[in-house]
C-alpha cells in the first residue's frame, strides 16, 4: 500500500514512517507540510492512503483535506486526520461532517494496524 504521511514534527514524521513502512513493509512517502503535500499529490503520486496532522502552520489538514476530496475525490475515504491539541468548534464540525477518521496523538500502533486492515481489506 501507499501512505502519504503529512505531519510538520520531523519526529513524529519519522516515526510513523518507521513503522508503517519498515515494521508494516508499506510503500510510504512523507511531506512535512500541507503545502508539500498537495504538490506531491499534483506530480501524479499515487496514494492508497494519507495520514494527515490537523494543525500545520501553512495549510493545516483542514485545508488539506478539502482540496484532496476536489481535486482527488477516490481518498475521501482514505484520509485520516492526527491531532494532538485542542480543536476549535469550527473544526470540531468540520471533522464530524467529513466522515473521516481522526487518532489523537501519540497514535499507538494498534490504531495504524486497524486503519491498514480496514482499508487493505485484511
């Protein structure tokens, strides 16, 4: 599978790139912002699957995920948000109606483990 990891923490980014892709044996790429990641996706990438940090300094996962469900409308069900702070209720909304998925950080492997399952269908 192809993951598309979007997070502004270097860490946490390498982190979960770590483990989804060296422990899990997945095919994952990184982006550090959600400006990078749309550009990535706008060369043609390919991506089964894209974990995406809510707040990011200059497009935050909001953002991120609207432009994805536009331009890319097949990932829809395949974004999941991360989040590790408070979330105002314009936000808080936004994530209800959107039906996609959100892990409060730090993410335990057990939560990516089910979310891989679910979308690969195992």
């Amino acid at each position: 599978m192809r993951i598309l990891l979007v997070d502004d923490e270097p860490l946490l980014l390498k982190s979960f790139a770590r483990y989804l892709g060296g422990v899990c044996g997945h095919d994952v790429f990184c982006a550090g912002s959600g400006g990078e990641a749309l550009a990535q996706l706008e060369t043609g990438e390919t991506v089964d699957l894209i974990f995406c940090d809510l707040t990011m300094p200059d497009i935050d996962g909001v953002e991120v995920h609207r432009v994805i469900c536009e331009h890319h409308p097949q990932l829809r069900g395949r974004f999941v948000f991360l989040t590790g702070g408070a979330i105002d209720d314009a936000t808080e909304s936004y994530l209800q109606s959107s039906g996609a998925l959100v892990l409060s950080k730090p993410v335990r492997q057990s939560s990516f483990d089910k979310i891989l399952a679910d979308v690969s269908g195992v």
